[in-house]
C-alpha cells in the first residue's frame, strides 16, 4: 500500500512512518518512482507492538 493510505490505517503519523522504514521496522517494495509498504510488514509492526 502507499504511504498515505498506510498512516490513515494505522494512525501512525508519516514522519514516524519514514523512521520505521529507515530503522528497517516496516518493509517497503520500489516499484518505479512508488514506494509501496507490505501489509504483512504494518501486521507484523502491530503485532510486535501488542506484546
């Protein structure tokens, strides 16, 4: 999904989302001039944060 769509789903603000992807905590995939981010890396973030 693209990155506006994916801080209105989570909630997490873009600056905190970008971090993220630095710090390698959400995977993202190149495609072009699109940066995509997986769903399963956003349920894997989710599920790390509810332990």
């Amino acid at each position: 999904m693209r990155i506006p769509e994916a801080t209105r789903l989570t909630g997490i603000g873009r600056s905190k989302l970008y971090e993220l992807i630095a710090s390698g905590d959400i995977e993202t995939a190149k495609i072009g001039t699109c940066t995509l981010i997986t769903v399963a890396s956003l349920r894997q973030l989710i599920d790390r944060a509810r332990r």
